[in-house]
C-alpha cells in the first residue's frame, strides 16, 4: 500500500507541471497590438550555409515590413556562403555584410560572430534566426516585433521543425513541442528561462546591459538559452505564438546527428540559475519515476488503483499537451503522447550519461 501512496505522489507531481503548461495552453495566442513601425535589424549567423541562404535570403527580405535591414554574418565558412551573401547584397542595399575570420582567442565561437553582426546593427531591436531557417509566413518580422514594448525587450518566439515522414522527424518535434510548451509556461508565470535562437529577439539596450555573452563567451551554444537565462526577468518576456509568427527548420534525418545536435544543446543546461535546474530536473525525474512505478503498480494487488490512476494522468496529459499542441500546429502528434515522452525519457537520460565530463570548443 505504501508503493501505491509513492506512485500517487509522483504522479501527482506530474500533474502539477501539466497545470503549470496549461498557463501557456489556454493563454491567448495574439499579440498586444504595437502600431509602432520602427526600425529593425534581421541578424542571421551563417557557417558553412550556402545552399540555405540561397533559399531563404529571398524569405527574409520579402517580409512585409517597412523598415528593416537584413545583417548576414558569415562565421569563417569554408564553402561559398560568404559569395552568396555578398551577391545579394549587390542587389538590395538593405543587406549589411558581416566576415568573421578565426582568431584564436574565439576560435569557431558563434557568439563571438553574433557580437560583431549587433555592433554592426544601428537600430535598437534585433530579430534573430538561423540560416537553415525559413519563416512561416510574410508576416514573421512583423508579429514578433509588434510584441516589443517599453517594457518588454525580449521577446520567445517557436521555432519549428518541418513535417516530413518516419519517426525520427516525430520524435524531433515532439521534444521541440514539449521544450516550447516548458519555456513558454515559465515565461507565462513570471520565471522565464530560455528561448531558442530559430526564433528570438530582443533590444541592444537589453544585450548591452548583461554585457553580451560575455559570462558564457567560451560555451560553444548558449547564444540563446543561456542569454535568455541571463537577461530574461518576469516583466521584460514577451510570447510570441501566433502561427505566421513561427519559423521552420530542416529536421536531421539520422538518429547520430540528431543525437549529437541535442548533446550540444542539453550541455548548457548545468549553466541555468539554479531554479531552473531544479524545477527542470525534477520535471525529468518525476515523469522517469511515474512510468518505472507504473509497471510495478500494474503488475501488483492494488492494480486497479494504480490503473485509475495512470488514466486520470493520461488525460491531464491529453488535454493540457494535446491544447498547447494545436496552438503550435503540432496536432499530429497527440495520439501518440505518452509513447514519445517514454522515448524520449531514455533519448534525455543517455544524453546527459554522455555529456558527463565531455567538453566541446566549437558551435559546428
């Protein structure tokens, strides 16, 4: 019986995050209407890209949005991304050139790219994305800064991962959903912890006054996650979730490449405030705990119990999940909930076995 009284505890743990995610779930998609028009820079960081950048500088540039430039930074590329650049930017003045060469003090460090293509920027907002990423709609620079007030001087947006076939492609978006539906809750609540640089922006004002990346300069990734961790405060976060507001990325297409990419990432994770790493490690734990004891649960006398139990948390799951899935056109994904976030319980716990003591100098 006192296994039983374990298991309602740890899943009731679990219900208290999926009402946290319904902050984000049942929140109200649209924007605070800015009619403000004013200037903004596109910066984009490139490193090896030229084929991307043939097809989404043409996007970036048909945004409906009066004044903007477009800042391309070209990060000691070996292929011709630098070429492509500079030939766009012969035909539109409003494309600025950034050439990064190595140095070796920052050595293949984005983020060191990243504080050249800002200092290059006139103007105070700044939306970033990645050059492997295409905006959803014409409308994209448009809906992320009409959420820039006096107050608000950051700003989250979504960035997606195209559909395509097979389960990989599935699994990469559910745990870009369920990373999304996280830092969106936590923002929603006044604790914001990260956003993701497919989709970002925020002022000058803003980088300058945490001092760029410096605190993390030498951390290969972190350009967003650990600056959002840095600048971000309850009243300066704004959400932006509207679906011409999104932008899509290429998903990888091996298992090893997607398993590398999430290691990179997951890296910077022990460098969070420590809140967030204990509100997000206990999240992981508890979903890790529910399923392990639910086996058990099942198997023992009190089964019907445990049964009852386990479907009444599948169904907060389905409806919380399944709302914050559809605002972010991730529907597909819904029926097969709890089968993903099993699989991507044992993904999470061999990448932070792998991650354990290695160390990484270089974004690519």
């Amino acid at each position: 019986m006192v296994f039983l009284y374990v298991f309602g505890v740890v899943t009731l743990v679990n219900c208290v995050y999926f009402f946290l995610f319904s902050k984000f779930a049942f929140s109200d998609s649209a924007p605070k209407s800015n009619l403000e028009t004013q200037p903004v820079s596109l910066i984009v960081c490139a490193k090896n890209e030229a084929e991307n950048l043939k097809k989404h500088i043409p996007l970036w540039l048909a945004q409906d949005y009066p004044n903007f430039d477009l800042i391309l930074i070209n990060d000691a590329s070996i292929d011709d991304t630098l070429e492509v650049i500079q030939s766009f930017a012969e035909k539109d003045n409003r494309i600025q050139v950034v050439n990064v060469k190595n140095n070796e003090a920052f050595w293949a460090n984005k983020k060191y790219a990243l504080t050249l293509g800002i200092k290059r920027s006139k103007h105070k907002r700044l939306v970033f994305t990645d050059a492997d990423c295409y905006p959803a709609s014409n409308q994209w620079l448009t809906t992320m800064v009409k959420n820039f007030s006096d107050e608000k001087e950051l700003i989250l947006g979504y960035g997606a991962y195209k559909k395509e076939k097979g389960f990989l492609n599935k699994l990469i978006r559910f745990e870009t959903l369920m990373t999304a539906v996280q830092y969106f809750s936590y923002a929603k609540i006044g604790s914001p912890y990260m956003g993701v640089g497919r989709n970002l922006a925020y002022t000058s004002d803003l980088y300058y006054a945490v001092n760029g990346f410096m605190s993390h300069i030498k951390v290969p990734s972190g350009d967003d996650d650990l600056f959002v961790n840095e600048a971000a405060t309850a009243k300066n976060v704004a959400i932006s979730t509207t679906p011409n507001s999104f932008t899509y990325s290429i998903p990888k297409t091996s298992r090893k490449a997607w398993f590398t990419q999430k290691r990179r990432h997951y890296s910077t994770a022990k460098l969070y405030k420590l809140k967030h790493r204990l509100s997000l490690g206990i999240y992981y734990i508890f979903n890790f705990l529910f399923w392990l004891l639910a086996v058990f649960i099942l198997l023992g006398d009190f089964w019907q119990i445990g049964l009852a139990i386990i479907l009444l948390r599948l169904i907060i799951q389905y409806i919380i999940i399944g709302k914050a899935a559809k605002k972010l056109k991730e529907q597909d994904l819904v029926p097969f909930l709890p089968f993903f976030e099993i699989f991507l319980i044992f993904i999470q716990l061999s990448i932070f076995i792998s991650n354990v003591g290695e160390k990484n100098s270089r974004w690519k």
